[in-house]
C-alpha cells in the first residue's frame, strides 16, 4: 500500500482502474441517476483515508483566520426541511478526531486553496467516479451494497423509519475498504467537485460531471436549484443511502450539519 502522509494527513494511493459505475442490477433502492456505466479510470490517484477532521480543518481556522462564526443547518422533522441549528464551532466541539461538519463546497476549497500553497502540491476533491470507484474497492456485491447492510445491523446509520441519529462517529469507527481508506460509507455526506446532474452515458474516461454550472439539479423528478455532487450517505439517513452508487447533491454555499469532504491528490 502506497501513501502520502503530511503532517496527520493520509492519503493511499488508489490504481488505475475499470470499474462498473452505478446501481447493482437488482437493487431494489436504486434510481433513474444510478445508471450503469464501465468507467475508465486511467491514472492513480492518493484519497484521504479518512473524511478531513476536526483537528485537521481547525489548523486552517488558527492559521487563517477563516471565517467560523456562523450556525450550521440542521433537519427540522416537524418542519420537514433544514433550519439554522448549532453553532459551527459547537456542533464541532466534540473532539479532535470526528470529522469536521457544516462546511459548504465553497469552504472547502478554501481550506484546499490553503493546503495546497502550504505545502506546494495540488490537493482537490475526488470525482464522484473517484469517490465511487474507492468506495467500491474490489466489490463482489451481487445485488444489494453490504457495506450499507453492516452498517443498518450495526445501528450506525437510521433504519428507514427511526428518528435519526443527532451526531456522527469519530472517523475510523465505521467501514473500510480493501485499501485501508476509512468511512466512505455512512458517516458524514461528502463533497465531490462534480456537478450534480443525470450521467453522460458517453463520458466514460476519468468523468467529472457536466463542464458547467447546468441549469437544475434533477431531483425527485423535478428541477431543482443545481449544486454540487455529495456522496458517502450520511449518519442522519437511511442506511440505504450508504450504498456505493448512491447519489446526492448540495448547493456550493450550504453548510449542513452532515456534510465533510475528504482530499484528493491526482497523479
């Protein structure tokens, strides 16, 4: 196993590969976003091993000053929608070692911009095919994602009608692939740099999504605001959200009390 380690940072290096993106053929969660398609991966990448932590991003809040002063958006059952909940800094005042939440896609490509001058190297988010790619690690699944079953049985993630879990785990208390790369299921939502949309069934060679901004996020079969990929599922939802070729996405500028991201290095 290859890695770059920097400072408490992880990454392990994952090969090239071709893989088969999307839904298990029988799976019976999956949906019109989760088509299949035989994806080219042609050149090693080095993927965080873990979701960025709190030790980790509250480096770049001391050495920059970034802006930390805000509160986080949670889930209103009763409302059924998100509201401004916790402070940022309360709803990370856990411990060192759980992953930093309430962060935007903007945010984090501060705290990339930041990292990447420090110490001269070009950190990035994964693709969503990178991401998936990892998360599926050499996957012999026939029908339905194990990974997101293990977690359910283990109570990491909701059942489909329990209220949901308030806070998440520390980092490395849940899955881990083939690889050693840690929590790519079920703890926290994370930021890929893809944006969200249907697939091009004709971008099958190291795909990053749409080139620009598109018009809407197609979502539960309609148009809505267009954003940014997520993926990982998340503590506060169903298990099956865990599975691997689960999609999601966010608005670049929300800071959600699920939602981390984890680095990327491309060779």
């Amino acid at each position: 196993m290859q890695t770059i380690q920097i400072d408490d940072i992880e990454l392990i290096k994952i090969d090239p590969n071709q893989f088969l993106m999307g839904a298990l053929k029988d799976d019976k969660f999956a949906n019109n976003l989760e088509v299949n398609r035989l994806i080219n991966i042609t050149n090693s990448y080095y993927l965080q091993s873990t979701p960025v932590t709190v030790s980790q991003y509250m480096k770049f809040i001391r050495e920059t000053g970034y802006e930390h002063d805000y509160f986080v958006e949670v889930w209103d059952m009763d409302k059924d929608e998100l509201v401004p909940g916790p402070s940022f800094l309360e709803i990370n005042g856990r411990g060192d070692n759980y992953p930093i939440i309430g962060v935007s896609y903007i945010d984090s490509q501060k705290y990339i911009d930041w990292l990447s001058a420090k110490y001269k190297m070009k950190f990035d988010l994964p693709s969503e095919a990178q991401f998936e790619n990892a998360a599926k690690d050499k996957c012999d699944c026939l029908t339905f994602c194990r990974k997101s079953e293990e977690l359910r049985k283990a109570g990491l993630v909701r059942k489909v009608n329990e209220i949901p879990l308030t806070a998440p785990r520390e980092v490395k208390k849940g899955t881990v692939t083939k690889s050693g790369i840690y929590d790519l299921h079920g703890l926290i939502w994370q930021w890929c740099k893809d944006w969200f949309y249907y697939y091009d069934m004709g971008d099958i060679v190291n795909p990053v999504g749409p080139p620009n901004c598109p018009e809407f996020a197609p979502w539960k079969g309609e148009k809505w605001s267009p954003g940014r990929v997520i993926r990982g599922g998340s503590f506060a939802y169903p298990f099956y959200h865990s599975r691997c070729s689960n999609r999601h996405y966010s608005q670049v500028q929300d800071r959600n009390f699920n939602v981390g991201f984890r680095l990327c290095i491309n060779e």
